[in-house]
C-alpha cells in the first residue's frame, strides 16, 4: 500500500510485473509462482529501488 503522499508504482526490472501509478491508500498485489529474487523499482522515482525473496516452503 502507498502510505506516501505522492504517487508510485512498483516495476520490475525484468518486466514481469507492474502497477499502475499508486496514489495515497492504494494497493497493488502480485502472486510469485517461483523462488528467486525479483528486483522493482518506481518508474517515478527510480532511485527508489527494492526487491523480493521467494522461497520454497
């Protein structure tokens, strides 16, 4: 959920997912179907960059 005051969105860096930009309250969800590290970024603020650790159970 965007908790901030300004609009972003979460994009991957392979292209496997994104969202559309996310004003205050808005939420984006995907589902991982594999293990692995997926890098995002904002496509507004690409400084702004993190990533997701899927692991089998």
């Amino acid at each position: 959920m965007n908790d901030d005051d300004t609009p972003h969105t979460v994009r991957a860096v392979d292209g496997s997912f994104h969202s559309k930009a996310l004003d205050t309250g808005d939420r984006y969800a995907f589902t991982f179907t594999r293990p692995g590290v997926y890098s995002y970024f904002c496509s507004l603020h690409p400084r702004m960059t993190a990533k997701v650790i899927v692991k089998t159970p």
